[in-house]
C-alpha cells in the first residue's frame, strides 16, 4: 500500500498530464504505441528484511549487554534473538533501509523481471503490430527498464532501449523525472516514425496515462 502511495505520487498531477500530452502528440505520428508505469519497488527483497534484522538486532543487543550486563554472551544471544523481529519489522516498515543490503546485480535483474511481467500483465503485448514500448520506473532501486515488444525489438534494439532508460534515470537523479522521461518519449517516438510510420486506421491501444502499482 505504502509502496503503491509512493508510486502515485512520484509524478504530480501536472507532470502527469504533461506525459499524457507527450505520448499522444508521439503517437500520432507512429504505429508504436507507448506506455509508463511507475511503482514503489520491483520486489520485497525478504532477505534484506532478514538481513537487516540480524544486523540491527545484533548490534543493539550488543550494546545493551554491554552497558548493563557486562558484554556477557549468554544475554547478548537471548537479547539478539529476542530484538530480531522488531528490527526485521522496521526494514520492512521503512523499505529505503533495505537499499544498502541489495546487489546491484539483484536490483537490475529484479527491475528487469518485474518490468516484464508489468509488460505481459497489462496487456501491452496486444496490440496488432507487436509495437508496444513500455518506460518502467522503480522508485526503490532508482532504476528505469525500457521494453519493447519483438516488433519493435528488431528494429532498434535493447542497447538503444537502454540508452532511453538511462536519459531517465539520470534526469531522476537531477531532480527532472518529468521532463527526462517527455524527452525520452520523443526520441523513442522519433526513432519509431522512421521504422513504424503511422498509417491510416491506427488506433490507441494502449493507455496514456502513467500507470501505479
């Protein structure tokens, strides 16, 4: 819930509607159907919560058993085991703490996974020309994926997909989310044009708006 509130709130209304009028105003011009989605993070990472637990509890029983029962294992193993579940309850409660115990390898993949399954969940690999393009966001590991259907895939390639992600993620890092992401539509639009010109009969298939979860 807490994950999902953040998503919702990532972009403002304003942005919002800022995104919407890019899309389309791209779409109009290409066969390439383009979709946003933006959610809290691409998993729970239980083992990070696990982790953080162990260290927390271990280290405030440490010191406890230090100040008051002389540094002695047999309270510091009982006061660890027994500080365990509110520490692990906190990595959970507050999930930015969790960051500095992920892989980088594990964020990636995760976010790569998770944008996939947002891919075929949604509905984006319907459209009649297999051109869907999906900019995914995931607040808690700051990482964008951009995903194209195989279509599109052909023509341009994930190495020129990555390039778009990236234009994301560092205007995120600058503090520009919106404008990073409108300009990055416009390339990938651009890109689609020449590759995916629009024809007659073309419809929107896929949402415009930002999508949360």
């Amino acid at each position: 819930m807490e994950n999902n509130s953040k998503a919702k709130r990532f972009f403002t209304e304003e942005e919002k509607k800022k995104i919407e009028e890019t899309t389309r105003d791209v779409e109009s011009r290409t066969l390439g159907e383009i979709a946003v989605m933006v959610v809290g993070s691409s998993d729970r990472y239980i083992e990070a919560e696990i982790l953080g637990g162990i260290f927390a509890g271990s280290l405030i029983s440490l010191i406890i058993t230090a100040l008051y029962f002389n540094s002695s294992v047999w309270s510091f193993i009982p006061a660890s085991l027994v500080l365990f579940f509110p520490a692990r309850f906190l990595f959970g409660k507050f999930p930015v703490l969790k960051t500095s115990l992920i892989g980088f390898r594990r964020k990636e993949e995760t976010v790569r996974q998770r944008a996939v399954s947002a891919f075929y969940e949604k509905g984006l690999y319907k459209t009649r020309q297999n051109t869907g393009v999906l900019f995914f966001i995931s607040i808690l590991e700051r990482k964008v994926w951009a995903l194209a259907d195989k279509g599109i895939h052909k023509k341009i390639g994930q190495e020129t997909l990555n390039k778009f992600a990236l234009t994301v993620s560092q205007g995120i890092k600058d503090g520009r989310a919106c404008d990073s992401l409108c300009n990055a539509i416009r390339e990938a639009g651009a890109l689609l044009a020449k590759h995916f010109p629009v024809t007659p009969g073309d419809t929107d298939e896929l949402p415009d708006k930002v999508m949360t979860e």
